[in-house]
C-alpha cells in the first residue's frame, strides 16, 4: 500500500504533540507578588517546552524524509509506525513533569522518565527504518540512491545510546541529565538527517 494516507496521519499526531507542549508552560498566577520575578522562576518550563518541541520537530522532519524514501508499506511497518506515534503522542506529559520536579527531590525520577520516555522513541524510529531496509529494502522506493539509505542508517545509530547514557546520568544528577537531553537535541538540529548532497 501506498504512504500517504500514513504519512498523514503521522503529520497530525506530531501537529498535535507539539501543540500540547505549550500546556506544559506554567502560568503564574496574578497577585502572587512581581509578576516579572515570577516569570523567571518558571524559566525550567520554557526549556523543557524549547527542548521538547525541537526534539518533536526534528523527529517529524526525519520522519517525514524517511517516508519520502519509502515505495511502499505492509502491515508490519504500519504498526512500528503506530508505536513511534504513541511515543511522540506521549512526550508532553515526562516534559511536563521533568520541567515541575526539577527544583523538587522528584528530579531524578521525572529525568528518567522523560530520558525512558526518549530512548523508547529512538528504539521505535530505529525499528521502523531498519524494518523499511531489511530483507534488501523491501519496502525502499527503487529509485533511492543507496547512499541516501546508507546515510539515513548512520544518522540514527547515535539516537538509542545517546538516550540510554542520559537517562543514566539521571539516577546521578537530573540536572546533567536534562543538560545532555538539550544537548542530544541540539546535535541532532546541526547535524540531522538531511546533508547538503542530499537536500
């Protein structure tokens, strides 16, 4: 079958995820003192909304440019897909509880769960492109230059152990371990899927 109607789909959930994000920002409430203080003390949840959404825009700009390599999908790449958008789906809720509990002696906890929350993506967007290439690409669109597949496959490796080792450093200081979750972000924004030969 076709990918549209997937890649559709796919669009609205991640449309949806990153909107739900802005929820996580919390609103002070009026006649709580200087509203300007206020709003500086709130400043974990503007990183966590920062970090969030360009982590969800920069799976739906790998997602979208995997899908452009795709010719065709079966049952079994549908429903890894599935699995990736339930992940997605779910990032704003270990955002906003790791942006609430990171001045709080829940910080660990809500660092793992949001890095347990990061590493079970990447675990699903590994499996869905290594699906889409197994068995000599079956599913791979005949016209793909293999150095794009090939170059798609390096680009993903980092994601599991990057997440993994993070999520990691949580059970010792949640604050590196949200520092590395920005960083993992901010490596995947610079360097990301696309090259200029393949752009």
């Amino acid at each position: 079958m076709s990918t549209g109607r997937l890649e559709t789909f796919a669009d609205g959930v991640f449309a949806i995820a990153a909107t739900l994000l802005i929820l996580n920002v919390t609103v002070p409430r009026p006649g709580n003192g200087n509203l300007a203080h206020e709003l500086g003390t709130h400043w974990p949840s503007y990183v966590a909304y920062a970090v969030s959404f360009l982590t969800i825009g920069i799976m739906w700009v790998n997602h979208h440019f995997v899908l452009t390599q795709i010719g065709r999908a079966d049952r079994a790449f549908l429903f890894l897909n599935i699995f990736l958008l339930l992940c997605v789906a779910f990032v704003p809720f270990p955002t906003r509880l790791l942006a609430e509990a990171l001045r709080t002696p829940d910080a660990r906890a809500a660092a793992v769960a949001y890095g347990v929350t990061m590493t079970t993506t990447a675990v699903f967007f590994n499996a869905l492109w290594l699906y889409a290439i197994s068995r000599g690409g079956h599913l791979i669109d005949e016209r793909v230059d293999r150095s794009i597949v090939a170059s798609i496959t390096r680009s993903f490796r980092p994601g599991v152990p990057s997440y993994a080792f993070a999520t990691a450093v949580a059970f010792v200081s949640a604050w590196a371990s949200a520092a590395l979750y920005a960083a993992i972000a901010l490596f995947y924004v610079l360097t990301g899927t696309l090259s200029p030969r393949d752009a």
